[in-house]
C-alpha cells in the first residue's frame, strides 16, 4: 500500500451548522474535518496540531482495528495522553480493510464539538467491490446542540444532574437548518430566515447530484451524540450491502436506522420519474423527537438543484415502532465468505446495563460499576506494571440471574472504577448484553456499543433477560451472522456478541451516546498487553507513566 500523509490542525472557530452561529472544532478551517480517502493496506499519516487555546484532544479512527497499532487508536486516558495545546502527535495506522468509517475526537465531549469527519477505505489496488454501481455519495449524519460541550459537560456532572435535553437540530454533511422548514425555504415567497438559510453556503441543504437510470453507492455512518436516526428516499428503495466495514447479504428496505456509530452502504437505483427531485430524510428514533428532521434533495439532472420535488418528504416510522428497528436490525448477515465466528467460546462476560445514582448525581453502570478515566493511560500503566494506578479488583463478569431487568434497579447505588476486563491473547470471548430498566419506571432506552480493535460477530438478540435456555440458545446465529463494530441493544432487550482477542492493546468498549459514556457507560479490555511492540514515548507522556520513564522506565 501507499503511504498516505496529511497535515491537520485542529482549532475552535464560528460556524453556522443549523444557522445559528456557535464555536466549532474545526480541521484545518473546514467543518466536518476533511474527508480521508484510502485504498486498502495503505498507511495513513496524520500529524495533528493542536490549536485549541486550553484544551487537549485526540481522535479516534471508528472502526478501523488499529492491529498492531494500539496506541494510535486515538481514546485519551485509554490508548494515548490528550495532545496539549501547541503540540503535534503523529497517528500512523494501517488502513487494512475496505469500508465507511470516519474518525472523530475521543476526549471529553469533543466530538458533540464537531470534532468528526469521514473515513473511505477503497478496495486495494486491482480488486473489485463484489457489486457494482455507476457512482458515490457519502453522508456522514450527526446532531447539534446549540449549548457549548463545557455547558454540557457541567450539567450531565453537576449535583442536582441536569439533563441537556434532546438536540436542537441534525445535520448532514455538517448542514442543518435550525426552526426553519428546508421544504419551506425552497418555495417562493419563503420567509426571510428561510430565504437566508437557503443562501447560507455553511447550512445550505445537501444536494446529491444523480443521473437517470445509474446505481449509486449511497455511504452513510452516524455520528451522533445522542439521537438515533432513520433515513429514507422518497419512492425509493435501498439495497443494504455493507455494515461498519463488512459486507452483507444484500437485501432491500425503504429505510434503514441508523444508531450512533454504525455505517452502510446502500444501493439506490435512480429509475424514478426523472421530471422531478426527491427528497432524502433523516428523522429520530427510539426517542420522543423534538428535533425536525433533516432533509437533503437527490437533484435528478437535468433537473435544476432548486426544484422542490413534487412528493413530500418520507415520514420517519413512528419513533417507538421498535418492532420496524427490529426488523431491520435482525435482517442483517453476513456476505457469504464473511469469516464464520469460532464455534465456542472460552469466556463469556455478561454485562448487566443499569442507571444509578451517585452522590446524588445519574450515572450509568455496567454490573454496578460506572466507568471512570484515569489520569495514567491504561496502556501505558499496564505495560509498565504501574499496578498502583488502578484498581486492584476485576470487575464482576456476571450479574444475578434473579434481576428483574423490567423494573428499576431496587439498590440504585453505584461505584466508580476503571472497570478493566483483562483477555488473554487469542481467546474467543462471548459478550453479553443486557439492558433493563432505567431509574424510572417503564423507561429503557436503546444503547449502541461499540468495540475498539475488533470486529465482532452479532450472533442474536432477543427480548427481556437472557436465561441461557433452549429458546434462548436457539436465537443465536452461529451460520452467517455479520461482523460488525457497533450494535445495540434494544429496550429491555438482550444482545450477544463473540469476538477473538487477537489484537493486542488496550480496548474501549462503550455505548456510544456521548452523553451515556460521559456518565460512565463503558468498560476496558485489556488484551495481551505484555505482547504490545514498545509504545512510542509521545503516546504516554503523562501521568504516572511520565514519571516513571523519567525514572529510566521502559515501555
Ligand atoms: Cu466512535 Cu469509542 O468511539
Ligand atoms: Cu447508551
């Protein structure tokens, strides 16, 4: 492969997402960051400065494992030391396989900020995708608040807890429009905002410029903080061939959900009537929305941009139509020649998902324990053996048959810790998902997690608590289930997923509601950690392992 070389700066600045101007972390002056285009095997450099004022950040390449590359993973206090301001950090990685990924910040809140752009790995030099298609676009989702990430930061910490409420708009491509209808601002004689909108180049709708009677490849990932999505094409179908990086079965949907973290690709075939433009949706799922969809126009040349499309946007499924997100979630598998999943697993780590309250503030835990960052990055105090910056008990890897995941936690107390599950190498390990509900009666939300170094199988769901029985057994999908890098868990439900601990490193494992891992949703996996090639010393210049490499430490 080639060796790809970028050269990023990282650095707050106004912008005007959803119309409104607000500070953004932007790259190199642009908001999203600027897309990184790669073929498989190619080696991808990015020297990142950092020109924030007064605080640190790293960025985190979703989806990509990073094999043999653990401290370029991009997860401050987890894989690297927060890269101060004025300094510069080099990530190299590999990128080995092809698929839609995109990279965001990994530090505090940052990638609420606007800290994300979109990753596309190509197939190597000389091979072929296994279909085809006349053309490309790509759509990297996201929500937006108009509060700073500080503001949020102190409220979802803050004692009372302050919820900070559902997002003001979604974006696509980084464009919103904010309390004014895109539909509305096409028309003539539109209000002035809505005029102003449509003449706004930083919150101007997305146009998708397509031929009659062509397949295009449709690339959509979702980096949202919060809000799950579901995205739709007026009169058109989608034919769903990819997931985070991993082909699938092909089949066809008029939708297709999207929770934070995933990616597709999906097929759409152009053989409406041409006289018109459509409009492509993105609404809000799994949550009472208070957020307007987001809508962008697939333009049908010779048609002019500006043309309203004749029908109206598709309507979004009703928000708790969790039987419609079932659905599609269950039809999801595997692209035969996808690698089957070992058939056994050595461990399996059980993870109860639960709300508490700490100190009287809203945690979320994982059998009890809610997830805290330590000041050391566990990979360089676990190559170390640094033993005193961490928590000297393992966290429990099961949790009582006899919780009933319908009703509120009866002790709703949690603790804090760095909740570090340790693997040895090459182990096939089952993980365990189970939600239930949260700190008010008959609320459970949908959580995606999302797996740092791996792919994994998503072998089944199933609702209520698993019990291991045959009815349970008989759910998983040990045949052709896709390997993927982020799933959810359904409200109330379960979800199992097998991974081999092949990839030697320290590795998140979280839901990815950036709000959820703020208040604690995540665990650790510390993998093989001894067999890590030497860390470069910039990755761990802090904490704990800073001094002790002053000492004459080795990593
Ligand atoms: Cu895309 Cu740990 O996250
Ligand atoms: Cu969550």
């Amino acid at each position: 492969g080639k060796a790809r070389h970028l050269r990023w700066e990282i650095s707050n600045m106004f912008w005007s997402p959803d119309c409104e101007e607000k500070v953004v972390i932007g790259i190199n002056g642009q908001f999203p960051g600027p897309t990184i285009r790669a073929r498989a095997g190619d080696t991808v450099h990015v020297q990142l400065r950092n020109a924030l004022h007064t605080e640190g950040v790293v960025i985190h390449w979703h989806g990509i494992r990073q094999i043999g590359t653990p401290w370029a993973d991009g997860t401050a206090a987890i894989s690297q030391c927060a890269i101060n301001p004025e300094e510069t950090f080099t990530y190299r990685f590999v990128v080995d396989k092809p698929g839609t990924y995109f990279y965001h910040g990994h530090y505090g809140m940052q990638r609420a900020a606007g800290l994300y752009g979109s990753l596309v790995v190509d197939v190597a030099e000389g091979e072929e995708e296994p279909f085809q298609y006349d053309g490309e676009l790509n759509l990297l989702l996201s929500d937006w608040y108009h509060e700073s990430i500080h503001t949020q930061m102190v409220a979802l910490s803050s004692r009372p807890f302050r919820w900070i409420g559902e997002p003001q708009s979604l974006l696509i491509n980084g464009r919103g429009q904010f309390n004014c209808s895109l539909a509305a601002a096409h028309m003539q004689g539109a209000t002035n905002q809505c005029a102003a909108t449509a003449a706004n180049t930083q919150c101007a709708p997305v146009v998708l410029p397509v031929q009659p009677n062509k397949t295009y490849r449709l690339r959509v990932a979702s980096t949202t903080s919060l809000a799950s999505l579901n995205l739709a094409i007026g009169n058109h179908k989608l034919t769903v061939v990819e997931a985070d990086g991993n082909y699938v079965d092909p089949f066809v949907v008029d939708d297709i959900d999207l929770y934070s973290g995933d990616s597709y690709s999906v097929l759409l075939t152009t053989d409406q009537d041409t006289s018109s433009n459509y409009w492509l949706s993105v609404g809000v799922r799994g949550r009472l929305p208070k957020t307007a969809p987001a809508l962008a126009v697939l333009n049908y040349r010779p048609n002019r941009a500006s043309d309203l499309p004749a029908l109206a946007p598709p309507v979004t499924p009703a928000w708790d139509d969790y039987g419609h997100s079932k659905a599609f979630t269950y039809r999801i598998r595997a692209r035969a020649g996808t690698p089957p999943p070992p058939p056994t697993a050595a461990r399996r780590i059980e993870l109860l998902n639960t709300q508490n309250r700490m100190d009287g503030r809203i945690r979320w835990s994982i059998n009890n324990v809610s997830m805290v960052l330590p000041a050391t990055p566990y990979l360089g105090s676990l190559k170390m053996g640094l033993k005193s910056t961490l928590a000297a008990a393992r966290p429990a890897e099961t949790f009582s048959r006899e919780y009933d995941v319908t009703l509120p936690p009866p002790n709703p107390n949690t603790t804090v810790g760095d909740n570090v599950y340790v693997l040895a190498h090459n182990t096939t390990v089952d993980v365990l998902l189970q939600n239930a509900n949260a700190l008010s009666r008959n609320v459970s939300e949908v959580h995606p997690w999302h797996l740092h170094g791996h792919d994994f199988w998503v072998l089944g769901y199933g609702d209520g608590a698993y019990r291991g029985d045959a009815a349970d057994e008989a759910r998983l999908n040990l045949r052709d289930p896709p390997l993927r890098n982020t799933a959810v868990i359904f409200p109330y439900g379960w979800t199992m997923l097998r991974f081999v601990a092949d990839n030697p490193g320290v590795w998140a494992f979280h839901c990815h509601i950036e709000p959820h891992l703020h208040m604690g949703m995540g665990v650790i996996f510390a993998e093989a950690v001894d067999l890590v090639a030497k860390v470069p010393n910039e990755a761990v210049s802090c904490g704990a392992t800073a001094t002790a490499l002053m000492a004459g430490g080795h990593l």
